[in-house]
C-alpha cells in the first residue's frame, strides 16, 4: 500500500463515524470523493463547470444510495452502511467502492470512457458506466460492476488468465495477484428503480482481470523473438516466466500435430 492509498483509507475510515447516518455517510463519501478527483486530475485550464460538479455530486450520491439499498432488499443485510459500503482503493484515474456484491467507481477520463477492443470472460462484465461532461474537456465518469475477490489467487490463476488472454491475440502487461480476481455474485443491481444486468455472461467464481489497461493487442501470429523481446521489458517479471511457459506449451501443441 503506498502512502497516497494509506491516506485515502485512513480518510473514508474516518468518515465511518457518520455510517449510523446512511444519509450523511453517503453525502460525506461522495464529497470527499469529487475533491479528491478534482485536486488529483482537474488543471486550471481545464475551467471545471461547478454548476456541472454539483449535478454530477447529487447524481452519485443518489446512485450510492439506491446501489446500496438494492444490496440491502437483495441480501438481507443488517442495514450496516458502515461496514455494506466500503472504500477499496484508489488508481490513477478512479477511487473504487465495494457495495456489497458490487463495485462502484468514480473518475475522470480526458474526454471519453476507455473501452477495450478485448472481449474474453477474463473482462470483468459492467452494469453501468456513465461519462458526464464537467469543463472543457474533462468528464467524470461512473463504473458499476460485480464485485471480485482477489484473496486467494495462486500463481496457475495467473497463468490461467493470462494464456487465455494470449490465445486471443492479447498480452497483458501487469499479472499480478491483486490485478486478479473472483467474481463473488452476478445478480445485477437495481438504480433509479431500473434493473441492470451483466454486460457479459458470467458466473460466481469466475476469474477476471481487474485493469484492461494494462492489456494491449499483439496479433494471433507476432513472432516469438518479438514476445519474447515484449517480455523482458515489462516492468512486471511475471510476464516473462508466464510467455516463456505459454510459448513452450504453444511449441509442445504443434509438435504433437
């Protein structure tokens, strides 16, 4: 955990002190969320609209609130707030929430939501994801997901995933543990009193990656002297052991044929 991370967690722990509150506790969670967004990512010349922040603020908080009450129907909770919605991380572009069964994660994108051309049940599937204009050029945006479990990743999940990935012309740049996880439920999530439901079909226990951006297109048919080049200068040395077993196990298929 780096010490930024430590300075978030400690922040929305702090901010538990309201949970008894659901009202006040989601208020103050998107609150520190947009100042958050807007002293990390937001430059003076960006000209953020305030009217525009102020209707993204409202917007999210009523969507927390009514992810976090669908959670609640669905499940059967104690009504905790405090301990249903809990603060997971922060990357560089979003600040990320466990609801439950779900995620949801709130960030800035230059202008457009980041799509992947990826399609593989190694993609964690979405139920919503929103982009709002807040200044000249700068849009929050609003991911919601299942929620994935990234205890208890071995080493051959990694290698699972990642040759996967590889079979379909894609090779990802950053297999890691905690980049790796389960999805712990797919039974979508209702806002504003409409249903959601997964963007791809998925099951409980199903493995997916939790970043698509460290995945890029590489061809079903680049040569191994390029992958292999491609390897070694990841700044993650488990790409290396992991293309050097996935391109030794492609060499044993064709041998056999």
């Amino acid at each position: 955990m780096n010490s930024e991370d430590k300075q978030f967690r400690e922040l929305f722990d702090k901010l538990k002190q309201y949970s008894s509150d659901k009202e006040k506790y989601i208020s103050e969670i998107i609150d520190s969320v947009i100042l958050i967004l807007v002293n990390r990512r937001i430059r003076k010349e960006d000209n953020l609209d305030q009217v525009k922040v102020d209707n993204f603020s409202d917007y999210v908080k009523s969507m927390l609130k009514d992810l976090y009450e669908d959670y609640v129907d669905r499940s059967g909770s104690q009504n905790d707030v405090g301990t249903d919605i809990e603060y997971i991380g922060s990357g560089f572009t979003c600040i990320a929430f466990r609801v439950g069964d779900n995620v949801i994660k709130f960030g800035k994108s230059e202008n457009a939501i980041f799509q992947t051309e990826l399609d593989s049940i190694y993609q964690i599937p979405t139920y919503l994801r929103e982009c709002y204009e807040a200044g000249n050029n700068v849009h929050f945006r609003v991911e919601i997901a299942p929620y994935a479990d990234t205890n208890n990743i071995s080493y051959e999940d990694l290698y699972t995933a990642y040759s996967g990935i590889r079979s379909l012309g894609y090779i990802w740049n950053d297999p890691k543990e905690e980049n790796l996880g389960r999805i712990v439920g797919v039974s979508g999530c209702k806002i504003g009193g409409k249903q959601y439901l997964p963007s791809q079909q998925h099951k409980k226990g199903d493995l997916v990656v939790l970043d698509l951006e460290d995945i890029s297109y590489v061809g079903l048919e680049t040569s191994d002297v390029v992958l292999e080049e491609i390897s070694m200068m990841s700044y993650n040395r488990n790409v290396y052991k992991l293309e050097t077993r996935y391109m030794e196990e492609q060499k044993e298929r064709k041998n056999k044929k």
